[in-house]
C-alpha cells in the first residue's frame, strides 16, 4: 500500500522481543517511532541499534517509545542483541519485531505487497528497502518517513531535532528553519495575522511580509 505523511500508520499485532504487542496499543498516548533493518547481524544497523539504545533515554524524555524491525525471527533478534551490547557498549531495551512474514514490512510500503514468501533464505540485499524510519505521532498518524540505503548510517541525532521540532510546532503556530536546534528562533507560520502574532509572540521580527521570526515558545 502507498503511504503518505499525515495517513493513519497502519496498525499490526506482531511477535517482538517483548511479547506480542498490538502496534496502536503499544503506541498509546505517546509518540512512537518504527525503524526497520533489513537483516540481523549486519553492520551498519549494528551501529545503529547501538546508537538507539545510548539515546533512548532522549526520547523517552520527549515522551517517545522505540521500535525497531527486522526481517528475522524475534529469537535471532536476542543473539544480535547480545552483539550489539558487545561492540557498541550499550544494552538495547526497546522491542524488535520479529517480521518474519513480511507482513510489516509489506504494510508499511517497504517491500512490495505481492512479494512472495517469508524471512527464509531472503538475504539484505534483497531486503534492502527494508531500512526505513517513521516517526508517529499520538493519534497515529504518519508524520516523518526516511529511507536510507544500506551503505549509509543513519543519523538518529536528526531524529531527535525532527521529533523536536515536530512537537513544537504541534503546540504553537510556529515553524522551524532550515537546520533549526532547539533553543533557537523560528517562524511564525503564514496563517498567523500580525495582530495575533502581536499578541502571541511579542518582539517578533519582519523580514519579508511571509517571512516573521520570534524566539522559541516555551
């Protein structure tokens, strides 16, 4: 199925490394984010789950859980985390799903729906799709969706500015500029009137007539 940013993430039940969840359920009231790897015991994603659990603590201050996903069994996913801790230096927590049918990884446009078969005898290149990062919001929606190639870390440091600026402008009528950091000023977005803009944001600044900034609510 085609997805796009704002659609509701489709929801699955799968096998994780913490028992079956109901992926909505697990989500809760929280933020959420699904990434996915296309096979265990591979390099790059070794660095990358590693990262994960170093940070985890970051996003759970930002009131967001991790998941991530494998095209391998729930039992393989246990031995490449005792890997992970060994190379990387830190411990992952957060669930793995077992994607062993595909079935996520079909739902959520990574491999085509009509691919046929299971995990069994499919190796990363053929999962190589399968590398992806969607960031959802509490009502379930599809806010962020990356695809990276398997040659390529990710950087999960964007992530987390993403996730902040995504829960910013979730709250006040504001937009964040090109490699905006948190603490820094952003725009005022072009539904705003001057007038409430004046009641809102105090001391904002006008430099083109669609182009207004402030210093960072809150």
């Amino acid at each position: 199925m085609s997805l796009r940013i704002n659609d509701i993430a489709p929801n699955f039940t799968a096998r994780t490394t913490h028992g079956i969840i109901d992926f909505h359920a697990w989500i809760g009231d929280q933020w959420a984010i699904l990434f996915s790897h296309p096979k265990d015991f591979t390099p790059v994603c070794t660095t990358e789950l590693g990262y994960m659990a170093k940070i985890e603590p970051e996003f759970t201050r930002r009131n967001t859980k991790l998941i991530g996903l494998s095209v391998d069994a729930v039992e393989n996913h246990e031995k490449w985390a005792a890997d992970i801790e060994e190379t990387q230096g830190a411990a992952v927590k957060y669930p793995m799903i077992g994607d062993t049918d595909l079935n996520v990884a079909k739902l959520y446009n990574m491999l085509p729906a009509d691919e046929a078969g299971g995990a069994e005898g499919r190796t990363a290149a053929t999962n190589a799709t399968v590398r992806s990062v969607f960031i959802i919001s509490p009502d379930k929606r599809i806010k962020l969706m990356l695809t990276y190639p398997m040659t390529t870390g990710r950087n999960f440091d964007e992530i987390l500015r993403v996730l902040d600026s995504m829960q910013l402008t979730a709250k006040h009528k504001v937009a964040t500029p090109v490699n905006w950091k948190h603490g820094e000023d952003v725009i005022i977005t072009p539904a705003v009137s001057n007038e409430e803009a004046e009641q809102n944001f105090p001391g904002f600044k006008t430099i083109k007539p669609y182009l207004r900034t402030t210093k960072q609510p809150g």
